[in-house]
C-alpha cells in the first residue's frame, strides 16, 4: 500500500486476486477517473462509464465490433499499409537496395489513417485533423498524470488549461460537424458502414423506444476513445513487434515463410490472417514484454475484504500490468525471455494461471477494440514480411518511455531490405 496525495493506493499483483476485481459485474470496482485532464481526452464514452451508463454505451458500440464487420474493415487496412508501404518502396527506389526509416513515426501515421478511415468513411480528412488535436490533448494530459489534482484547479484559467479547453473545444467543434454532416445526408447515402455509421445507426429513433441511444455529448465521447485506443495502442504494437522482429531474425524467417503459405504474395484477407498462427503468437508475445499499457486502476466502492485485508471504500487498486507480465511465478523462470511459443496454445495456457494476459485487461470490461488491434498488427506485419527484409539500426537507443502508453523514446530507425527480385 502507498499514499498518493491524501489518496490511499493498493498495488494489486496477485493474478487470483487481480482476476477477481477484472471479472466483477456487480460494480464493486468502478473505474478510477480522478484526472480531469484524462477524461478529457478520453471522454465520458465506453472506456471510463460504470454502472448502466456503460451497459448502455456497450449496447450501441459492440455492433461495430463484430468479426463479420471487422472482416469488411481488413479490405480499408489493408489499403492504408498498402499506401505505406509504396512510400517505402519509392525511397527504396532513390536510394537503392537498403534505405533507413524511422518506423515509429510512420506506425503513427498509419494508424490514425486506418482509424480516420475505419472509424469515419469518406470523412477521413476531417478524422485526420481532429486525430492531430486529439494528439495534443494527450500530452497535455500525461503532462498532469504524476500531479495530485486539487479539487477545482482543473476549472482555473491556467496556461495549461485554458490550452487544453482550446484544444477541447476544437476537437468537439471538429467531431460535431462530421457527425451532423453524416445525419444531413443519412437518406441520400444511409449512416455508412465506418464505426461511426454503425454507431449511428444503432441510435437512429426509428429503431424503436427500446433501443439504446447516446446523446450528442455522447457519440462525441465515443469517437474520441476510438481515435486514442485505436490508434496509440496498434502502433506502439508494430513498432515493438517490429523491434522485436528485427532483433530476432530467426523469426523473422519463420513468419515470412508462414505468410508466404498462408498468403500466396495475396494482399491478406481476413481468413488468410486467421491461419497466420505464429504471426499471432509473436504479437501475444511482444504484447506481454512491450505492452502499451503499463497499469490500470479501479476504485473500491465500498468496503469489503481482499486477500484477507480489508479494504475501505474509495481505496484506489492499481493492477501493474508491466510487472505482472514478467513475473515469474506467473511465466515460469524465463518470464524475462521473448518466447512467443509459450502461446502455442493460446492465452489462456501460456502461463501457470490462466489468461495471466493483460493487456487488454479481462473480465466484462476488456478492451472492446482488441480483434481490430489484433486483425490490423496482422495485415500490416504479413504486408511487410511480404516486401522486405529488416535489421535494427546502428542508431536505434533501446529506452522504452511511457507517455500513458509506451514507446520508444527515440523513435525505432530501421534498415529496410527490398526482397524484390
């Protein structure tokens, strides 16, 4: 136990115990929002709700989630790497067989493209601006995340929060005019199927009185948790996976030649990427050493007794997803090895407690968006391992960071190899 501020902490790294606060579903560990900077950025949607607020958003979101909509997204995926990746191949073609290229950045680039598309049509150009504020939002919130909030100073007009209300209000200004544009147009060109057309729709009045629906505020709020989560946590993913990859050749071969298979020197369909079972492994792998969420929080919300301790209510659980991903007792003795074979039977068999992953969290409240993360990672590493060959650069410095999701401090330079004869 640790004290932030006038807040009492409990470090929760026991599995059995973390298990059993992520499987509750009776709302005794609602999620702990105490950074108003956070839920800014967030918005009040599926990711920081409780109660029946969250049944209700999960009603109208999970539509959009589905592995025959998913499937449809891979074709749009697929397009987005593939832009990439004739980027790549042009400054291949002016520098000649080798070029260097800084992969973190691009991953970024790529992401928010896929997101922009996913998640907003033909209104991409307008996600894309709204995905470059969203940006900064971010910053300025982990900026706050290490400061114990006193109660009302996020209502002062502070340099930083009268920066962050401009940056609020533009990206709410930018998402409202989408959205009303969308339902100007919906009996010309129906809602679309994008993320937010499915969403839409699954608000649309005529529905019935029995149907969900989100206000306004509401949608706004959804679509800024699909553009943080769908895009930050998938590039830190190809970049580690990427890093990964580049430091362990051997694999590298072996994924190449399961895509080969799998693929046929096709652009990756959606049941091509379900048989790339290495590839899958090598991501659940970089998942567990690199994943982009080190920790999560809930809240006690009422007292109640934990591991023979009893807890009062308010009492903040802080899971560390980082360490409990290299624990031993948990992994076995070569927890701190890269060995993707240890999910040769998936998840759940991969270590001594079952789904001991927790990188999208478990229980009712798992990340929503983690078959997208997953299909995406997959069509864009299969792409790449169909073009090129790749080692790490002289220049890359190994300094993981975490800016509320971990990167690269340095960025990840790598040295591409066309495999075009």
């Amino acid at each position: 136990m640790y004290w932030f501020g006038a807040r009492p902490t409990i470090c929760l790294a026991d599995v059995s115990m973390v298990r059993q606060v992520l499987s509750d579903r009776t709302g005794m560990y609602p999620k702990n929002v105490s950074n108003p900077y956070f839920a800014r950025l967030l918005g009040k949607g599926l990711v920081l709700t409780d109660g029946d607020e969250w049944k209700r958003h999960r009603k109208v979101v999970h539509p959009a989630f589905n592995m025959d909509k998913l499937k449809m997204m891979t074709v749009t995926m697929s397009d987005c790497a593939q832009s990439m990746i004739s980027e790549w191949e042009s400054e291949l073609g002016t520098k000649g067989d080798i070029v260097e290229i800084e992969l973190s950045r691009r991953f970024e680039e790529l992401t928010a493209d896929v997101i922009s598309h996913t998640a907003f049509g033909s209104s991409y150009k307008e996600g894309k601006q709204v995905f470059l504020a969203q940006r900064e939002l971010q910053f300025l919130a982990f900026s706050t995340f290490l400061s114990i909030q006193i109660p009302g100073s996020s209502y002062l007009p502070t340099k930083k929060n009268l920066k962050t209300w401009s940056v609020d209000k533009k990206v709410r200004s930018m998402l409202t005019d989408i959205i009303k544009s969308r339902l100007n147009n919906k009996d010309v060109a129906g809602y679309g199927n994008d993320l937010l057309g499915l969403m839409l729709e699954a608000c649309a009045p005529e529905h019935g009185e029995s149907q969900p629906q989100l206000s306004m505020d509401e949608i706004i709020a959804e679509c800024k948790t699909f553009f943080f989560a769908g895009h930050d946590t998938t590039s830190h993913l190809l970049t580690w996976t990427m890093f990964l990859l580049s430091t362990h050749p051997e694999w590298q071969e072996k994924l190449r030649e399961e895509v080969a298979m799998e693929c046929d020197g096709k652009v990756p369909t959606g049941d091509m990427l379900n048989k790339l079972k290495l590839v899958n492994m090598f991501l659940l792998e970089t998942l567990r050493l690199y994943g982009p969420v080190a920790f999560i929080q809930r809240r006690v919300n009422a007292e109640l007794e934990l591991g023979g301790i009893t807890v009062p209510e308010g009492t903040v659980l802080s899971i560390p997803i980082a360490t409990i991903h290299r624990d031993k007792e948990v992994w076995g003795e070569d927890a701190d090895i890269f060995k993707p074979e240890r999910f040769e039977n998936g998840v759940s068999k991969a270590g001594k407690y079952p789904n001991a992953l927790l990188s999208f969290s478990s229980g009712p409240r798992a990340c929503i968006g983690q078959n997208f993360a997953m299909i995406e990672a997959k069509a864009v590493i299969a792409m790449i391992l169909q073009r090129f060959s790749f080692t790490l650069s002289p220049k890359y410095v190994h300094a993981p960071t975490d800016v509320i999701t971990l990167r690269p401090k340095y960025g990840l330079p790598m040295i591409l190899k066309s495999l075009k004869v």
